[in-house]
C-alpha cells in the first residue's frame, strides 16, 4: 500500500481508467464527481472511498487531483462553494491538476493555492484513453521541483513518463502545443483523405501508403480504422481540441495553420461535430 492517500475530482474517459490504475498501484483514493452516478458505477467495481465534496478531500488525503475538462470546471472545484480552497489544510498537502488548461489559469490557482496553504503542481497529459487504460500517458509537470519529486509515485503509477519542465505554467504551455501539432496532423490526414476521395482513390488504398513512409506516424496509424470503419466514438471529443486550440489563441497563437485549424475546428463544433472524436473534422472537411 503506497502511504500517500489521494484525492480523485473527475470521472471523465480519462479520469476512470487512472483512478483504477491508481487502485491497482496500491494507492487509497478517494473520490468526488458531480454525476454521483458514475462514482457509484465505479465504486462497484473497484475499492474506493467517496467524498460529498471538493471541500472533504483537503482533511482525508494527501494528493487532490483535478481532471476535468475545462478551465471553467477547474476553477469551480478550487475556489467554488465547498471547494478545495474553501477548507485550510492541517498538513502537508499538494493540489495537482491534470487537466489541459490555460498557463493563466495555472498561476491563478497556483497563487491561491499557496495564500492558502497548499502546494500545486500543473500536470496535463500527453494521451487519450487508451494510454490513459494502460498506464502509458506521458506527464508534463510544473512547479516546484520538491513537490513534484514528493508527488512522483503518482505520476509513475498513471504514466510511462513524467517530466519536469520548471515553473508552473510550463507544463500547460508544452501541453497546448502539443495538442497544436496534434491538431495539425488530424487536419492534414482529413484533408489527403479527402482530396483523394475526390479524385477517386479510396482511403482503404491512401492509408497504408501514408502509414508505410515518412509522413506516417503513431497518429496516422492510429487514426486509419477509424477513418476506414466511419468509426467517430471519441477518444478525444473534438470539442476538447478546439478548445485547446482556442487556449493556444489566447496565450499568442497567430500563424496561419492554427488559424486555419482554429476556424476549421469551431465550424466543425457548430456543425454538431464536437462530441465525436476529433478526427470527425473529416466528416466537415468532406461536406464544406
């Protein structure tokens, strides 16, 4: 049993898998979410402890950890009615959120967390819900490096890698970019997959070819049965990438393929596109 208790906000794709392999790594965890039904779901099949609120978790464990999916909902769990802000600490406790939020976000709660007691970590993920399944997510991490040494059991047990990158913020900065360059490739496979439909080369023939050669990647890869199969169950909801890329406009993003990509992920939303996977911009592409 690993001695470090952790506190759980957020039963998202992703949260479940990583609270089960918390679980699994021997940690005691202890849960909050707002749809009560989904911790019930999950407490009947692993054990965990539940919270009535944010608020409960700052006197029952060690590690809060946020994800969620938006900066709005963050803020709300820290410094909303019965939040974790709400309660101060009697001990030693980390705030750690895993969630793709803005680097202003970040310094906001990083400050509150610390008028009030606690230390903070920024920690988004690298991953979808596979990796998230398997313990394979790749953790960026700001703050101070102690904490994050303290906090690193965790982060070993839902990832293949952690990595520090300094000062909170950095971590959300390395994430948006990420998820750009991410953007970037789901957009200009769904724009080849397209062009060479139009022309009368079928997507079952172009993705092996792409996948075999240099412009073929884990993504790509990925991505080929879903696109062959017309199979759009989210992974990563589209909706999610165009609000990072939005977080990435916010913070200074100006050149012209996230632009594109920005414009072409919000129609795309517009159109009802937003809760499927991201790749479902070949769908909007195909129709526009």
């Amino acid at each position: 049993m690993n001695k470090l208790k952790i506190g759980w906000i957020g039963l998202g794709n992703m949260g479940t898998p990583m609270v089960k392999n918390l679980v699994k790594a021997g940690f005691e965890v202890m849960v909050y979410n707002r749809n009560q039904e989904k911790t019930k779901a999950l407490q009947e099949t692993i054990a965990i402890m539940v919270a009535g609120s944010p608020a409960d978790l700052v006197t029952e464990t060690d590690v809060i950890v946020t994800m969620l999916s938006d900066d709005t909902a963050v803020k709300e769990v820290f410094l909303g009615e019965n939040g974790i802000l709400s309660v101060k600490p009697v001990k030693d406790i980390t705030a750690v959120d895993m969630s793709t939020v803005s680097p202003e976000t970040t310094l906001q709660l990083a400050a509150a967390c610390k008028e009030h007691g606690f230390s903070y970590l920024d920690a988004p993920v690298s991953g979808s819900v596979k990796p998230a399944e398997e313990a394979q997510l790749i953790i960026m991490v700001g703050g101070e490096e102690e904490v994050y040494q303290k906090v690193k059991p965790v982060f070993d047990a839902l990832g293949k890698s952690s990595v520090y990158l300094g000062e909170n913020g950095k971590a959300n900065v390395a994430k948006l970019a990420i998820n750009l360059f991410l953007g970037i490739t789901v957009q200009g496979l769904a724009e080849a997959v397209v062009f060479a439909e139009k022309n009368g080369l079928a997507a079952t023939t172009l993705l092996p070819l792409i996948n075999a050669g240099a412009v073929g990647s884990g993504m790509t890869k990925m991505k080929t049965e879903n696109i062959i199969n017309n199979d759009f169950k989210a992974a990563f909801a589209l909706k999610l990438l165009a609000k990072d890329i939005r977080l990435a406009g916010a913070n200074g993003l100006n050149t012209p393929m996230g632009l594109s990509l920005s414009n072409t992920l919000d129609a795309a939303v517009q159109k009802g596109l937003g809760e499927d996977d991201m790749i479902a911009v070949l769908k909007y592409i195909s129709e526009n």
